[in-house]
C-alpha cells in the first residue's frame, strides 16, 4: 500500500534563456521576453512527492522535517535568489527552462532520498505553467 507525502517549497531566481548557437533574431523568436539579455526573474513553487509504504514503527512513508531539510539544504540553498545561469554549474551548459531545472532538482533530491521510496517533483515557473518529473 503505497503512500504519497507532499511537501511544497518556493524559491526566487533569474533567469534568461536563450541558446548560444543561435543569433539574437532567432532567441528572441524562440523564447519571446524570456530571452531578454539583462535576466529577469520568477516565484518558483516546488512539490516534492515521496511515495512508499508507510513504516509501521514510525506511521511515517518520510520524515516530514527531514524531508524539509533535503529540500532546504540541497534546492533552496542551491537556487534561492541566484542568478540560474551565471550562479550555478547546473545550467552552465543548459537552458535554464521549468523543464530543465525540474530535471536539476530532481536528479539532486534522488541522490539524497531512499531509493526504496518514488520521487516524483512539480515545479511551477508561473500559477499557470508547470512541471512534473519523476525521472
Ligand atoms: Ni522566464
């Protein structure tokens, strides 16, 4: 019988995409504003999934403070009011998209959560546009 714990988490950052191997035109009609070369910036809401049997000991599928520190130590450390691009190695050499960062996000938090549990992420760029991964 598996389980579902959902913890949420916000972090603010920059971000500007765009693809070096193209010229200003071609950015500018791929990614319209988001392409705009001084950066600008997003209200990113995080959920983390973690799903699994719930531990008959504890009553627990995750510790909910634990998982909120994985998150706080390895994400919201990692992005929270950083410049995406020119901040952190992870996106050195990959566009900073909703996609692309969930991919980030969720590669971090599977290294740092039990393989037996599932991990699934939704990252939401905008109320409107979101993103879900579970690798
Ligand atoms: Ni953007």
């Amino acid at each position: 019988m598996s389980v579902t714990v959902c913890r949420k988490a916000h972090f603010n950052a920059a971000h500007r995409l765009c693809n070096p191997a193209w010229d200003d035109n071609r950015n500018k009609k791929t990614f319209g504003v988001c392409s705009n070369p001084n950066y600008h910036g997003h209200n990113y809401d995080l959920i983390v999934k973690v799903s699994g049997d719930v531990d008959p000991e504890t009553g627990f599928v995750i510790d909910m403070n634990v998982l909120k520190k994985i998150i706080e130590e390895n994400i919201i450390k990692r992005y929270d009011h950083k410049n995406l691009n020119l901040d952190v190695d992870d996106f050195k050499s990959k566009n900073p998209t909703a996609e692309n960062i969930a991919i980030a996000i969720w590669n971090i938090l599977r290294a740092k959560i039990d393989s037996k549990l599932g991990l699934k992420i939704v990252l939401y760029e905008t109320e409107r546009n979101f993103i879900e991964y579970g690798g």
